[in-house]
C-alpha cells in the first residue's frame, strides 16, 4: 500500500513539472499579457479626464513616445515607440506580454525629444519635464498608469494622454508704423512637471517677435505661447516690451495685467491694442471658463 502510494505521488510530480516546462525553464512561471489603447487628449477637453474628449487621431498630435514600465516601484523595462509616424485613427494599441504577476506602474511621455525630460528613471518619483522656453517648445503628453497582472488572461485597458501645457494666444491692433520687435513675458508661471505628481518652481516665460515683415499698420498677427500652467491659487502677470527699429532697448515697457491665469490644455486670449498712448486690453478665458474680459486701460509711460 505504502509503495503504491509513493509511485502515485511520483507520477503526480512528473506530471506536475512537465506542465510547468516552457520553453526550456524548469520551474512553473506565472506570467500575463496587458494591450493598452492609448487615446490623445483633445485640445480644449473641459475635464481633468483626457479620456472624456478625444483626438480623432493620435498622429496629429504624438510622433515620439518614451515609456517606462516599474514593478512594485523598480523600473522593470523602458523604451522609445515612434511608430506614431504610420498610425492614423484615435488609438494606439500597446501590446505587453510575458510579464510576471504583480503590480505595475507605466508611464508614458510624448513629444520629448528635445531633452525636457529628465530626472532618474529608476525611480517613477524623479521623472520631471521642465519647460525649455518658448521657442523650443513642443506639445508634451504625459499618462500614469497604474495596473497588476494576476492571470495569464490578456487584460486591456484604455489610458489617455494628458496635455501639460495652456496656450496663451495675443493678438494686437493699430500698431504704429515704427515698431519693428514685440516681447511677450509671462511671469508666475511653472517651469517643472513632475510626472508622478505636479507643477513645481514657478518662473518667467517670454518670446521676442520680429515685425519686419508686417510693416503694413493695418496687418494684425496672433502670437502663440504654450507654457505650463499657472501655479494653483495664483495669478500670472503679463508684461509686453516694444522696441522700435534699430533700438537695443524696448521705448514701451509695460506690464499689462497681473490678474489672469494659465490653464493645462485650455486657450487664453488676450488683445492689447494701442491708442493715444493708451493700451487697452482683453481677456476671453474662453467661453467655456468664466467667458471674456475687457480687462482694463493702461497708460503708456
């Protein structure tokens, strides 16, 4: 009786690792398979949820992706996707396969290709954007998402990309004749994002633009600025510096209005138009904020 029952465990282990060899590994391992749909937040989406108002496709808006994948807290694996290039449609499909049971964190970043993104990505904690200036700006995304792989059932998930910056856009009117440069600064605004978290070290954003080619006074041109947003329960300030031709220092100066706020992915206008040494201004929050402003009169000094 003794013998017949070692010989059955003996069959019930053999059996037990046969069924756990795989592809030469001798020990059972439990491992998963996650598809991520990855949606673009469309510009202008009223809700901090960028899946509630998406981009019809994810190629006008991402062509550079960075992602980061940790485990219980260490990074597991990361790469580069630019195979935004060739998609057209609202998703991209992320595929992740074999990964051991446990719980995840991915952390997708888009558009950073000009070195904004930094910190040590050993640690989801210091991953931070930080804001490279105006000019060199580009439209970041960034998603975290947190998920476990518990089953060897393929799991699929929606994650949408968030949009880290507000667009400020300006126009101006009845510009004299004489003005050849115009430098828009925005102050109080944040220069870091950190990506597990949120806006730090509040700066100076600015953006200087040459007229040389609009000499016609009745020629009105909209000037785009994205920064990051203002700090929460604050004001940013908005200061304009004219300059005149072949003058190394503005003959305007001038700070237009210290009460107006920057939102993540949201528009901003705001008009100045000069008058008998006047600057009468307006802020439009857009309609679907607090709608427009006629913001007030300064004097030229």
């Amino acid at each position: 009786m003794t013998y017949s029952i070692k010989i059955i465990g003996i069959l019930l282990l053999i059996t037990l690792f046969s069924s756990c060899l795989k592809d030469g590994e001798d020990l059972c391992h439990s491992v998963g398979s996650v598809k991520i749909d990855l949606f673009v937040e469309k510009f202008r989406n009223q809700s901090d949820n960028p899946l509630d108002d998406r981009e019809d496709s994810s190629l006008g808006r991402v062509n550079h992706l960075r992602y980061f994948i940790y485990k219980e807290g260490l990074l597991y694996e990361q790469g580069i996707i630019d195979k935004f290039t060739k998609t057209s449609g609202p998703l991209y499909s992320f595929l992740l396969s074999g990964l051991d049971y446990g719980n995840y964190n991915i952390v997708f970043v888009a558009n950073c290709t000009k070195k904004s993104l930094r910190g040590d990505s050993t640690n989801i904690e210091n991953l931070l954007l930080t804001f490279p200036g105006c000019e060199d700006t580009e439209d970041f995304f960034s998603a975290v998402f947190p998920f476990s792989v518990d089953s060897d059932n393929m799991m699929e998930y929606e994650v949408g990309l968030k949009r880290t910056h507000g667009i400020v856009r300006c126009t101006f009117n009845n510009l004299p004749n004489n003005i050849s440069d115009i430098e828009i600064i925005m102050k109080n605004v944040n220069m870091e994002y950190w990506i597990a978290g949120d806006y730090k070290v509040a700066g100076e954003a600015s953006r200087k633009y040459s007229l040389t080619e609009l000499k016609d006074e009745t020629v009105n041109g909209d000037y785009i600025i994205g920064t990051f947003p203002t700090p929460i329960n604050e004001k940013s300030i908005y200061y304009l510096n004219i300059y005149k031709e072949d003058e190394a220092t503005p003959y305007i100066s001038q700070m237009i209005t210290d009460d107006f706020e920057i939102r993540r992915n949201q528009l901003l206008d705001i008009s100045v138009t000069f008058n008998d040494g006047y600057l009468s201004f307006e802020i439009d929050m857009d309609s679907d904020w607090d709608g427009p402003s006629s913001g007030g009169e300064v004097g030229i000094e």
